[in-house]
C-alpha cells in the first residue's frame, strides 16, 4: 500500500513537474517573442530617427528659435557660415543691395513688417548670381533652398533693424 502511495505521490509530482516545465517553456517563447519585437521596435525606432533628422534638415526646423523675436540657433548659425551665406551678407556690396530693396518705399514701420519684408525681399532676389554659393550648398547637403534663405533673412534682418533705428535690445525685452 505504502509503494502504491508513493507510485502516485511521484507521479503526481512528475506531472507537476512537468506541467511546471511546459508553462515555463511556453514563458520562454514569449520572452523570445518580446524580445524580436522589442529589438524590431527598437531598430524601427533608430530609423526613424534618422527620417526625423533628415525631415529636420530639410524644413529647417532646429535652425531658429520659436520665441520673438525670432533669433538663429547654433545649428541656424552654423548653416549661415558653412554655406556661405554670412559672407555674402557681411559683404558691404551685398549688404547694400539687399539694403536698398528693403528700405524702398513702402518702408517698413514696425519690427515685424521689418522682418517679414527682409524675409520676402530675400526669396526674391535668390536667382540673384550673389547667392550661387547658396544654391550649392543647398544642393550639397540636401536642403531646401528656402531654408537657407530663411536663415539669411533672419540674421540680416538685425541689420534692417538698426538702418530703421529700431533698437534690438528693446525688442528682445518685449
């Protein structure tokens, strides 16, 4: 009788152990389930962040700051070096012809309009032979032009500013 209890006693722990065994099998493949996906998640996500940079690059987003007024980031003042630009505008020859456009009748006669035409005036004189070096850059590094020439609106902007006597400083503190 004793053997009998103990053939049953062992055979129930055997089935539990191997119940425990199964369940602890099928725990190991979701766990390596998880994981695929997790690591397919995770390599998606790298990809995606490579797509977000290129989207970045492209619509010049990163390159000016969202505060007013609007001032170039270290990423915007960099572009303005590297493609040429900041050259081209400190030019006095440069300046000046951007200048005079801006200045024409209607003047600006506050900040933004200042702003909005140096933007405007600048997109229009692109074909201008001045900024070549732009375009190329532009094509380089697989921007959009108007990103660059938002850049260069920006930091000219400051000079139109001080030819209409507004002060920066003041327009920083709003």
């Amino acid at each position: 009788m004793n053997n009998i209890w103990i053939y049953i006693l062992s055979s129930g722990a055997l089935i539990a152990f191997i119940g425990f065994l199964v369940k602890l099998g099928r725990k190991s493949e979701i766990l390596d389930y998880l994981k695929e996906k997790f690591e397919n998640f995770d390599k998606n996500l790298k990809s995606l962040d490579g797509r977000v940079s290129n989207i970045e690059g492209r619509m010049g987003i990163g390159y000016s700051t969202a505060t007013s007024p609007i001032r170039l980031t270290e990423k915007g003042k960099q572009i303005l070096v590297e493609s040429g630009a900041k050259e081209i505008i400190d030019n006095e020859e440069g300046k000046k012809k951007i200048l005079d456009k801006i200045l024409a009748e209607p003047k600006p006669s506050n900040a933004y309009d200042a702003q909005e035409k140096t933007k405007q005036i600048i997109e229009e004189m692109s074909d201008d032979p001045m900024f070549i070096p732009l375009k190329k850059y532009a094509f380089q590094k697989g921007m959009e032009l108007n990103v660059i020439l938002n850049i260069v609106s920006i930091y000219f902007r400051d000079f139109v500013l001080e030819e209409l006597s507004f002060k920066i400083k003041d327009l920083d503190n709003h």
